[in-house]
C-alpha cells in the first residue's frame, strides 16, 4: 500500500499543477486584456480627430461573429476580435507610429461619425455588399482627412512616415497603394497587384475622388462577388498606375513583406512556416493575409493562439511579432 507521505507528496504535486495552470491562464488573460485596453484607447473617439498636426492613419478592425473563444459553454459565438497575434500586430503599427501619425483605430459603426452624410449601417449588411460598402466608406473617409489605411494584420517593424512621405512628396502623386500578391482573377497574368489594403492620398484628392466615384457605380450595380473574384476596384487602381501620365504611385511590395528581396512572393505557407524569408533589409513592415488564416482549415489555429503562444511559435510571423514587439 501506498504510504502517507506518498500520497501527500502526489497530492501537493497536482495543486502545484493546478496552480500554475490557473497562473499560466491568468497572465495571458491579462496580456490580451492590456491589448483590449490598447485598442480601446485607440479606437475612434471625440478626441480621435483633434490632433490634424499629424497625418491620419486608419487601422480598420473587422468584428465579424466567431466562435473562435467561447465566453461561456451556453454562450460559443461573439463579435470580439479573437485574434490574439492581431492585437500584437496593432501594438506594433501604435508603437512605431504613433510619433507621427494620428492613429486611429474604425470599425463599421465608425463611418457615420466620421462622414456626416454617411447613413448606412454597414454592420448591418450581409456580404459581399457589407464589403463593398466598407470600401467605399473608407475611401470617403481617406478623400475627406487624407492619410493612409493600413491593415490590422500588418507587422510594423518601423515607422511608416519616410515611406508614405516618399510615395506621395516626393513622387508628385496624391494618391497611392501598396503592392500585394496577387489573389483575384489577375493572378492568372500577374504575381503581384495593387490592392486598396494599405492605400493613401492626400486631403481632398482628386485622384480618390474619381476612384469614389467608381466604387459607387459599383455598388450600386453588383450585389455579387464578381466584385472580389475580379478585383474590380484594384483593377482601377493598376490602370492609374499604368496611365501615361501615371495618376498614382505604388508602395513596393518589398517594402511592406509581400515580395521577397529577389521579387517572389510571400506566401501564407511561408509565414506561417519555420524557414527564414528572404525581406528587404529596409523593409516597413510584413503583411499577414488574415484572411487566409481565418479561411484554410490549415491555418485556423494560428488564429486562436493567445499572445504568449504567438510570440514564442517558431514560426516567421512569431519572430517578427517578437521583433517588434520587443523594442
């Protein structure tokens, strides 16, 4: 038979185990609590757009409903992000510009305070109509305050300024994108695309004028995703950019992590990998398709990993989120 202090010793060895169970919880509960906080004091609000010394940047949080981490076992869906690593990514953009950029952090309900004459409640609509609306407000809200969208998925590993100054200054341009990897239908031509994910102009630019006014012929006459699948409103971006004059200017794609030091695209498969990339030394920053993770069964875990998991994956987005949020 098992003797007493056996027992004891066992039994002290599980609540220690339980303990620091209950330890390791609570830290990472209050790790993603201070990225709550963080995007809380970001998000829009009546002090948001009071500081114009500095150019606006617009980091958009989609709070679409999940059931990626229950509040409760009666309770499986919410409309929280639930995407920890997105949180580390928006700590990053803050840290790296805040100095000199106004961020500010919109959702759907956003757009009726920053357009006046905006009525739609875009989270209401179903999809693809919710994203097409969401396009065009953002362009609206880009056109009337000027500065650049970056996504919530972006990796900033320094400050974006020289890089939106240069695209925009010093090119003679008052409108740009970035260059992404190619995903809709001109993939089949084409590896790389401009994509109004990361995008910029100027205040009142005429160029975003003309592109709002062909986002809204859009809207108005396709409910569909033929939209999406050919990528219609990036295709009016690629014909500024060919233009003779060209209309617009493009952020390299090897600036912002889409394109590799030789020009071969990076991929979900690799970022989520363990083997190096090959970035630009002088590289801003590293895009992270979110869409991809949340979409392919192969990569839906990385979503649901809490802070302290992201940071310490071996994986190329975990080193660089380290990277950056180690500074």
């Amino acid at each position: 038979m098992l003797s007493v202090k056996l027992v004891l010793f066992y039994l002290v060895i599980i609540v220690a185990g339980v303990a620091y169970g209950r330890y390791k919880k609570s830290q990472e509960g209050n790790n993603i609590s201070d990225d709550y906080n963080l995007v809380k004091k970001y998000l829009l609000n009546d002090k948001s757009l009071t500081d114009t010394r500095k150019p606006f940047m617009w980091v958009f949080i989609d709070y679409q409903v999940n059931a990626r981490n229950w509040s409760s076992w009666g309770s499986r869906n919410s409309t929280h992000l639930n995407q920890p690593y997105m949180y580390l990514c928006i700590r990053s953009i803050v840290e790296q510009c805040g100095g000199s950029f106004n961020v500010v952090l919109v959702d759907d309900a956003a757009f009726g305070r920053l357009l006046p004459t905006w009525t739609i409640k875009v989270q209401n609509l179903p999809f693809p109509l919710k994203q097409h609306l969401r396009d065009l407000a953002m362009a609206k809200v880009l056109h009337k305050y000027g500065g650049l969208t970056v996504p919530a998925s972006f990796i900033c590993l320094r400050d974006l300024k020289p890089a939106f100054n240069n695209v925009l200054k010093r090119a003679g341009k008052t409108m740009f994108a970035g260059e992404f990897v190619a995903r809709n239908s001109a993939a089949a031509a084409v590896s790389f695309f401009p994509d109004s994910k990361l995008m910029g102009c100027t205040k009142e630019s005429a160029v975003m004028q003309q592109y709002i006014g062909y986002l809204e012929q859009l809207v108005s006459a396709d409910y569909t995703n033929e939209y999406e699948f050919l990528g219609q409103n990036d295709r009016w971006l690629y014909k500024q950019l060919v233009a003779k004059p060209p209309q617009m200017s493009m952020l390299c794609g090897s600036l912002i992590g889409t394109k590799t030091v030789d020009g071969k695209p990076v991929v979900i498969e690799q970022l989520l990998g363990e083997e190096d990339v090959d970035f630009a030394r002088g590289a801003y920053g590293i895009y992270i398709p979110e869409d991809q993770i949340l979409n392919r069964l192969a990569y839906q875990w990385f979503a649901r990993l809490s802070p302290r998991q992201v940071l310490t994956s071996n994986t190329v987005v975990g080193k660089y989120l380290l990277l950056s949020n180690d500074r």
